[in-house]
C-alpha cells in the first residue's frame, strides 16, 4: 500500500498594525552603507508594500503571545514604512500584510533571515532593458521610467538602447555567449544585419575586444570631429536626411556620420557656394577640395597683397580685449587655479582677438586677374580661402625690346590670365578636378622668325655665354643661385630658363597625417616665408639683388633651395627598368642619405620624431612593439606589457617611449663602415639584400596590424 505523501503547511498571512510590529534581534543584515531606506519608502509611497514581511509572536516569561510581533526577515521594508509613519504619510496603526510564523517551529529565526537575503535571484539584465522597453511602448515616457526607479533618464536611454540591439544577439547574450561590454559595443549601430555580420566575423575569433566591435561598425563612417562634419554642421547633416552614429556608453566626440556620400556632397556644395562668392573678386581660377597636401603650393609664385587698415571700431575693440585680458591675468597672477568661467573667458579673448587679427588682404587688380583661389576646411571647420597663386602659365608675357617687337607683343597677348576681347574673363572654379566652368580658347601664336633659323643663331650665342661665364666664378654663383630661387619660389618645372641646372624637388606620395605639422616641415616653411618676403617677383629685379647679397647670405639662401631636392626616400626598386628607381640606384641613395645625415648631424629626436600609436607603435605586430620598448626602456618595462591586447599595448608602448629617445631603423644611422657606395654594375648590385627593416617580417599576420604604407619616391 503506498505511503501518504506529507503535505506541506503554509504559514498564514494577516494583516498586523504598525505599532505592533519591532525589529528582531535575529535580523542577520546589519550593514547599512549601501541601503537605501528613502528610495524604498518613495517606492512604497507610490506603488504600495509589495511583499508582506516575516514576523514572529513575541512569546512572554509564561510563553503567553504578547500580541506584539518581530520581524527577523523584512527589516528594510520595516524602516521604509517608519520613515512614512514619522513623516505622517502612514498611520500608525495601519495595518501591514505580513506572513505570521509558528513561534513552536524548529526553524530559527536567523535562517528565516538569512534564506530571504540569500536565495532570492537578482533579475538578468536583458530582463531589465525589456521590461523598461515595454514600459515604454505602454506609454510611459524616459523621464517617467527614470523617475520611478530613481535613477537618471540617460541611464533608461542606455537601457533602451541595449534593448534594441538585434534580438539574435541578446539571445547569445541571454546564453552568456557574449559580455555585457560587447553588447553596449553593437548599440552603436542600429543595423541589426550589420550588427549579426560583425558578430558572425569575430564569433570564431579569440579576439572580441569591445573596441574591435565598435571600430568595424564604423568603419565606413565619418566622426563627427573630422572638419567636414564640423564645416557643414549635424544640424544640416541631419536634415539632409542624413543619420548619425552615437555611443551612449563612452565618449564619443559628437558620434559618426554614416552616410559618407550625403556628406561628401553637402561639403562639395557648401564649398562652390564659398567658391562662388571669391570669384565675384575676379580671381582667374579657384581650386575646391576638402584639404590639400604638403606641398600643394609649390611652383606657384604667390602674389603679395595689403593688408587692409583697421577701422577705429575694429582697433577699439582690440584695445579694450586686450585691457579685460591684462586685467584678468593680474588679478588672478597668483591663484593656483583659474576659476572655470574666468579661464573660459579668457579663451573667448583669445579667439576674439585671433579673427579681429585677421585683417583682409587687398591685391592688385591686375595680379588678381591672373591668379586663383584654393579654397578648402580648416582644422576647426571653417573655410579657408588661400588667394594669390599665380600659375607659370599665366605669368604676364615679357616686354621685349622695342627693336624685335614686330609681332612679338602680338604673338603674346592672347596668353592665358589675359582678359578677352570683352576686356573680362569667367573664373574657373574647380571641385573634385572637375573644372565647373571653361574659359574660351587661346588664340594662335604667331612665330616671328623660322625655327630653323633661330636654332642656329642662337647657337652661336650659347657658345660665346658658355665662355664668357667660365671666365667669371661670381656671375656664374650668381646664375646657378638665380635659377634655384625660380626653381624653388616661383615655377613648376625647370625648363625654360638660361641654366639648364635645376634641383628637382622632390614631393611624398605617401605621408603621415602628422607631417605637414611636423617641427621640420614648420622650420622649412618659416625659412621659406622668411627668404620669400625678401625676394623681388621681377626676374631683373632678383638678379640685381642676388648680386649684391654678401657671401654668408648667398650661401645660405643657396643652401636652402638645394635641401628642395633632397631624396632619402624608400620606393620599390622597378628590376625591369624603366619608370621607378633601380636596386643599385636605391641602395645608392640610401647609402648618400646616411652620408648626408652624418655631415649635418641630423638626429631624428632632436628633430621632433616621437614613437606613438599613429606614425609606428599601431601598425606594426606586437612583437616589434615589445622590442622597440626593450631598446628603449629596459626588459622590465617589456616584461611589463607582452600580456597587453594590441591596442592597449601600443598606447602604453607609447607612453614608455616618450622620452626614450628610441628611433626605429629606418630613422637611425647605420655604422660608419655600411656608408660605401656600390660600385659595381646594376646588373650585379640587384642581387644585394635590402636593409634589415625593409625584409619581411614572420609576425605580419598578428592582430590589428595594419600593412606598412608603400612608400614611393617622385
């Protein structure tokens, strides 16, 4: 005969006044940092006691119920509804659901405590994010949600976004498949297909770091600091229809920009209206691009304007910007610290001061005429108009002498940058290359002598200007420095002249970001601004000049045109011929590089160059990373970084190396002995071995590691 299963006896519920209930000494929670009484109490103010407490009989000496009762289990909710009582939102004697235990149990107190605080399971945190989305599909708002939880509405945002994430994910987040770190990752992008594509591409991948995540779901996108955002706005971005990309879990700088090609076009068009408000001054071409190189300038001979006279409105104004600022600085000389809104306002000086400095240039009208515009984005956004280039084709036409004039000036005056018959020519604005408008066409050139006939002639002459210049060193250093200034301040190319000797500068098809801003590139550029405004635009006028500078100036000024044409860059060696350089020719002009470096004492640290995550630390593998801080700065601090992913391993290699004075190989001086230049035949130095740092390296395929950009000479 079966065995009657016992069954299980609940204990009753009733509800019990307020002033008959008192906390147990068998209470086990004691520790009151962390527990908020006061949230509870709003909590219960608002939706009422959601759970009854666990009380007990107070037994007197006779073992008599007092009537009274203790809670052992439900203490917090007991001072919550103390709070209310004592703020007079509760009455005393209301009456409190509580579950009432038999005194005669063996079940102690203690573990009646203990089982409540311990066997209750917190809720999982996808729980939570759904339950806040249907809060708010059942219309209640962010701030509501906010509110009634007590927490901030950024907090619900975040929340709601998690909860938007692809349901495939949260279903592997459900599972413990992923981190909550890399689910707040894919709340980047609301693309659940791109989302389940990243996944699907790093789910069999040990690597699934949450800054992995985030860089592959926008990889196609703009950040919203970059200076085309900043120059059309995200107010107009946004408008065009366009959407933006933000991470409600880290700093996002402003978030990105998806859609690349709305962005493009809005800059493109903003650009042209800027564009076409610069042609109204007359400029014979304006060239439009988001940035331009390094370089991009050069060969152009830039026209010299005025600059306009300030107004007394416009001089007031510095005056008393200049006095507050003075002011400022002296009254808080001796703080420790700027209060916040005095170091702002001195930074709104500043910036006032640095547009009232800008004064606007005034140009010649017949300069204007013949020179353009290159409009572009400045780093902070704002458009930046560059004027006065003047191309080598559009130079004025030389005046000859009265005697050879027959048909010369007439051959001549038709030349590009020249008014047409109507006395006006159209500017020609370029964006993306693509010239938007087109001038008429040149007239004919009209030769007034045979070729023939002036080949031999001058034939004679050459010969005669060959002698005649041998025979005097000085006007011969005048010559040569006389067409290295052309060369290097006003033309694109070095033909054309009386000297066939040019330096052939040399431009960088492949650069870093960095380098335009480099403290080399501004020494250059400061030197070459400086020996600019000394030198005369008339080529009469320059040679006049150059032969009255002294020795020393001569020597410097020619010193700085040959540095043009410096080339210690590596290219690929071409081992057909042809175009390109070949492996006797590069290792040639390695090796005169490394000569060079050593005759000037060039020291690469000394020059500006620092290791860092941009130029070298973040596109190499990460076995070269613990190298280069092993030279650098000891095998203890090597040690200290090889257990380091990729990324957090070079912005640490980075800061150990900041004052290192580490160089890598393709920046050091090699010994004294490798400076022999090969002497034998091309054929036979082809076989020889690059340098070390140019070989291939084994550890090409660790993670994050981008390939070495090709680097290519002219």
């Amino acid at each position: 005969m079966a065995t009657a299963i016992q069954k299980i006896t609940l204990s009753p519920s009733r509800d019990i006044p307020f002033n008959k209930l008192t906390l147990s000494q068998a209470n086990v929670r004691r520790i009151k940092a962390g527990v908020s009484i006061e949230e509870l109490a709003e909590d219960i103010a608002r939706r009422g006691l959601l759970q009854s407490l666990n009380v007990r009989p107070i037994i007197d000496a006779d073992g008599a119920e007092t009537g009274l009762y203790e809670i052992p289990a439900g203490g917090r909710r007991y001072r919550a509804l103390e709070r209310l009582v004592k703020q007079k939102r509760l009455a005393k004697t209301a009456p409190v659901p509580c579950v009432v235990r038999d005194p005669a149990t063996s079940i102690l107190a203690e573990d009646d405590s203990l089982a409540e605080n311990i066997q209750r399971a917190p809720l999982h945190p996808l729980d939570q994010f759904r339950a806040f989305q249907k809060l708010l599909y059942k219309g209640q708002s962010e701030e509501d949600i906010a509110a009634a939880f007590f927490t901030s509405a950024h907090v619900v945002k975040q929340r709601l976004r998690l909860a938007g994430v692809s349901p495939k994910l949260l279903d592997i987040y459900a599972e413990d498949g992923m981190t909550l770190d890399q689910l707040m990752a894919f709340t980047v992008s609301a693309d659940h297909a791109r989302q389940e594509q990243v996944w699907e591409t790093i789910a069999g991948s040990w690597s699934k770091e949450p800054y992995q995540i985030r860089r592959m779901l926008t990889e196609k996108t703009v950040r919203a600091s970059d200076r085309r955002a900043m120059f059309v706005g995200l107010d107009a971005y946004e408008a065009a229809g366009g959407t933006v990309l933000r991470d409600l879990f880290q700093q996002d700088d402003g978030g990105w920009l998806a859609d690349v090609a709305l962005l493009d076009t809005l800059v493109a068009a903003k650009l042209k209206t800027e564009a076409e408000a610069i042609a109204a001054e007359g400029w014979k071409w304006i060239e439009v691009a988001a940035d331009f190189p390094y370089g991009h300038t050069h060969g152009l001979r830039q026209i010299d304007g005025v600059a306009a006279e300030r107004s007394a409105d416009e001089q007031a104004t510095i005056d008393a910007l200049n006095a507050e600022y003075q002011r400022l600085e002296a009254e808080y000389e001796d703080a420790d610290e700027l209060p916040d809104e005095v170091d702002a306002r001195l930074g709104e000086i500043e910036a006032l001061l640095g547009e009232l400095g800008n004064r606007q240039v005034i140009f010649d009208p017949s300069d204007i005429t013949r020179a353009g515009v290159f409009v572009s984005i400045g780093a902070d956004g704002r458009p930046v108009a560059d004027r006065g280039y003047v191309r080598p084709d559009d130079e004025a036409p030389l005046v000859l002498p009265d005697a050879e004039t027959d048909g010369a000036t007439a051959a001549t005056s038709g030349q590009a940058g020249e008014p047409g018959p109507s006395g006006t020519s159209r500017t020609v604005i370029t964006v993306g290359g693509q010239p938007i408008e087109s001038e008429d066409d040149e007239d004919d050139v009209i030769k007034p002598l045979p070729e023939r006939l002036v080949i031999e002639l001058t034939a004679h002459r050459t010969l005669a200007l060959r002698d005649a210049v041998a025979s005097n060193p000085q006007i011969a250093l005048t010559a040569l420095l006389h067409k290295l200034v052309i060369d290097t301040f006003q033309r694109t190319s070095t033909g054309g002249g009386c000297l066939e000797a040019s330096v052939r500068h040399v431009f960088f098809p492949a650069q870093a970001a960095d380098l335009k801003d480099s403290p080399s590139a501004c020494a250059i550029a400061e030197r070459h601004d400086a020996w600019k405004a000394d030198l005369p635009q008339d080529d009469q006028a320059l040679w006049d000049w150059l032969s009255a500078l002294d020795d020393a100036s001569r020597l410097a000024l020619l010193a700085h045109c040959v540095s043009f044409g410096v080339n210690a860059l590596y290219e690929k060696p071409n081992p057909y011929g042809g175009n390109g350089v070949s492996q006797h020719g590069l290792e040639r002009r390695l090796i005169q590089a490394d000569r060079l470096a050593r005759a000037t004492g060039l020291d690469m640290v000394e020059a500006g160059w620092r290791p860092s995550v941009d130029n070298y630390l973040g596109r190499v593998p990460k076995r070269r990373i613990v190298e280069a801080v092993r030279e650098g700065a000891g095998d203890r601090a090597a040690q200290l970084i090889e257990h380091l992913k990729k990324a957090e391993m070079a912005k640490e290699a980075e800061r150990l190396l900041a004052d290192a004075r580490w160089l890598p190989e393709p920046l050091r001086l090699p010994d004294t002995d490798t400076l022999s230049e090969p002497g034998e035949p091309e054929a036979e130095a082809s076989s020889l071995d690059l340098p070390a740092f140019l070989s291939g390296d084994e550890e090409a395929s660790d993670e994050d590691t981008e390939p070495l950009p090709a680097i290519a000479a002219e």
